[in-house]
C-alpha cells in the first residue's frame, strides 16, 4: 500500500517568513495530493490540491510543487500569518483512497 | 446542512461495550470514507464506499469494527466491545466523485474507560 512520509513535524517561524513542509509517497500509481489544515479541535479543511499531471499550482500565498519522478511533493506558505498556525496535513491518493502523512505542526510567532 | 456531520461529537464507553458513530455525507456525494485519528497523528483510512457498496475495508484494525451504508447515504461505524486501544477521533469524509476533494465531518471522540 501507500506509504506517506512527512516532514517536519514541527516547524515554528516569524511572522512574515516563508514555511515548507516535504512529504514522499512511494506508490507511483497515486495521481491526486491534498493538502489539509487542521485546527485544534476542529476538522481538517482542505487547503490546496494537486494533479499528477501538473507541476505547479499556486493560490494567493500557498503553493504546492510536485515531482513525480522523485515521489516527493511540497507545500509553500509565504507570508506567513499567525492565523496560518495549525497542523498541516498531506495526503496521496490513488482511486479514492487517502493516506495522510503524520501532520506538521506549524507555528508562526507574532 | 451544508457540510458533513457526526453524531455523537463525543462518547464515552466502557471497555466492552458496543458503540455506533454516525455519518451524515454532504447530499449527493458518492464516496464515503471512515477515518481513525489518534491524538497528535494524522487521520488511518479505516474503510471506503462509493454509494452503498463497501469497496475497500482494508483498514479496520479488527473484526470488531464494522461499518455499512445501506441507502448509499448516511453511514454508520459500529465498534464492538470496545477496548481502550479503540480510544481515537473517527473521522468521516466524504466526497462528490473519485479523486476530488474531501469534506470532513467536525469528528467523535471516543474515549474507551
């Protein structure tokens, strides 16, 4: 099955600097990567999302970069905001299935 | 409503007992999806359905877990004689077609005593 792999697991930056958390899958048949944020005691709501057929995407400051030949794929917050802090979580699936990564904990200081 | 909903949000059972979290997908949305999230960690798949049918249930931890979906609308997760490992947010997502985003319910929180 699906392995996913995510890091760091946290990340505290000022306010204004960028942020970037990494993760690897190892299934080469997964073709869609979610990127979620979960706030404490709420549910998780994604962010922004990925194809396998595209390199690149961004929205406003948050970007996703992905690289199939090399399983690994990446979220970019610039800018950031204290109320970007939370816990971040990446997902790849193949036909449905999700498999999270382990969750970064990202805390941006005022 | 608008979005996914769980009931109840939060359940405390004592360890053998039987329990049954609940799951309201977003109207028309075809795939349906139980997730298990221990404290600090990221959501386990537990089990998937497109409509009614159950086509992936790789994930549930043992036969003590079980979850159906009858009418192709709400699901329900049932987990019999509870033990305290069982101790976890259950999440439910659903989601309009194949590989398209996934709205999440607000969870329960079950604790095993």
């Amino acid at each position: 099955g699906e392995n996913v792999e995510q890091h760091p697991s946290t990340l505290s930056v000022q306010e204004g600097d960028s942020a970037v958390i990494k993760c690897t899958y190892s299934d080469s048949a997964s073709n869609y990567f979610p990127w979620y944020k979960q706030e404490l005691g709420k549910r998780p709501q994604l962010i922004i999302d990925i194809r396998s057929n595209v390199g690149e995407k961004k929205d406003q400051r948050i970007a996703v970069t992905l690289n199939k030949t090399a399983k690994h794929f990446s979220l970019h917050i610039t800018e950031t905001q204290p109320e970007d802090s939370a816990v971040y979580f990446c997902a790849a699936s193949n036909f449905n299935k999700f498999y999270f990564g382990s969750g970064t904990k990202l805390n941006v200081k005022p | 409503g608008a979005g996914v909903s769980q009931s109840p949000r939060y359940k405390v059972a004592k360890r053998g007992q039987d329990v049954a979290l609940r799951c309201d997908p977003i109207s028309g949305h075809v795939s349906l999806f139980w997730y298990q999230q221990a404290l600090g960690q990221g959501p386990e798949f537990l089990t998937y359905f497109q409509n009614e049918a159950q086509l992936d249930k790789s994930g549930l931890p043992s036969d003590r877990f079980f979850a159906e979906r009858p009418e192709g609308s709400v699901s329900t997760l049932k987990i019999q004689r509870t033990q305290q490992e069982d101790s976890a947010v259950y999440l439910c997502a659903s989601s309009y077609s194949v590989n398209t985003e996934a709205f999440f319910g607000q969870g329960t929180r079950l604790t095993v005593v």
